[in-house]
C-alpha cells in the first residue's frame, strides 16, 4: 500500500507535535515535576490529532452528504483548551501555605495550542514557538534565580501567658533578620494559659527564615513556634 500525499501531511503533523510535547516534558520530568514527558507528548498529540478533523474534514466527511455536518476549526480549538484546562487543574495542588504546579500547568496548556498548531499545519509558529517555550523553562528559570526576590512567611508564636516576650523584643528579632513585619495579631488561647503573635513576614533574605528559626528554638520562653513560607 503506497502513502498517499495526505497520508504523509498527517504522519508529518502527528510526528512533530509528538516530538514537541516530547521535548516540553522532558523538561518537566527533569525538574521531577508530576506532569512530564508522557503527559506532554500525549496532549499535544491528542491535540494535533483532533484539529486533523478540521483539516481532513473533505475526506472522511465525503461519505456523509454535505450539508449533514460542518466543523468549525476555532470552535474544535476553543474545546480542545477548554480540556485542557481540567488537565492542568489536576497538576496545581496546596502544599501548607504554598502553591505548586502553575508553570506546568502553564506548559501543559501551551503544549496543547502548540497541538493545535501542528493539527492545523501551521509549522513555522508551532516549532518556534517549542523552542520558545523550552527557553522560558530552562534560561528563564537560571534568570529567575539571579533575580533579587522577596521571601513571605507566616510567622507564629506561642508563650506562657506569665512569660510573653514585649512586643518591642519580638519585632527586634525579626526585623535584625531583615523581615518586615504585617497583619500583626494578637490571641489569647487554651482558656486564657497562652499568648499567641501572629504575623505576616517578609525579606530579601533567602536563608532568614532557618536563622529565625533558630534563634527561636535557643528562646526557654517559646513554647511552640511556626513559620510556613508563602508563595506559588
């Protein structure tokens, strides 16, 4: 059986897209992300394959009458992202304080338009726009880090209600770390036998937080403490 020039257009939009969700995940898998290069390379695949029912629509729809169906590419397009979508849900989740899993979301959705591409035959903007995207994950990620940056925490502290640390002490530690401190609150809690400050933190300083810590464990006063890092 002889490949047929259609034949070789599909094999050609399949190959590539698979090849560039490929790359995308390899990546994510690299960096241990739970999203990579399968999940990758099955979306855009599954993406290119669905817009090749647009492009092809003259030749497995010969066998209908003409009238009986008609396939809109944006709208094909428009459902395939709008799928896409629950994917990437999946993939961001909440560790304490803390979001994960939005740049490989954010991969996953612009694998599956990169799909799309591929489906429809654009290759020009698909391949550059994969090598793009393997630049904003691998150099833009060595950039990020050089970058100056702001650390937030959420600061909590526990005492003895006959032994709290003034107010004017607390924050001279925090702030000799370099931290600022907002929302200060204070609590009373367990029937009234402990006091309770609770703040928001931030600094540029990337190793103030295990400094604090550590000066909080050397304090008799401090019955228990938490600092859970805030960020995504």
């Amino acid at each position: 059986m002889l490949i047929g020039p259609n034949q070789l257009t599909i094999l050609s939009h399949l190959g590539l897209a698979l090849a560039a969700g490929a790359l995308i995940g390899l990546e994510r898998t690299f960096h241990g992300r739970p999203a990579g290069f399968r999940t990758h390379a099955l979306v855009c695949l599954a993406s290119s394959l669905l817009m090749l029912l647009t492009v092809f629509q003259s030749e497995w729809g010969a066998m209908l009458e003409q009238d009986t169906i008609r396939l809109d590419p944006t709208r094909m397009a428009q459902g395939i992202m709008t799928g896409i979508g629950f994917l990437g849900a999946g993939v961001i989740f909440k560790e304490g304080l803390t979001i994960r899993g939005l740049t490989t979301a954010a991969s996953i959705w612009i694998t599956a338009a990169i799909g799309i591409l591929l489906g429809a035959g654009f290759y020009f903007p698909a391949i550059v726009t994969t090598f793009l995207t393997l630049g904003v994950l691998s150099a833009f990620r060595w950039i990020e880090q050089q970058l100056p940056s702001q650390f937030y925490a959420h600061y909590w502290v526990k005492f003895d209600r006959g032994s709290v640390l003034p107010m004017s002490e607390v924050q001279a530690m925090v702030e000799n770390l370099g931290f600022n401190i907002g929302e200060l609150s204070y609590r009373l809690t367990d029937l009234g036998q402990h006091f309770e400050y609770r703040m928001n933190l931030r600094t540029t300083e990337e190793h103030a937080i295990d400094k604090l810590a550590e000066q909080l464990r050397e304090r008799p006063e401090v019955i228990e403490f938490r600092i859970s890092p805030a960020g995504n």
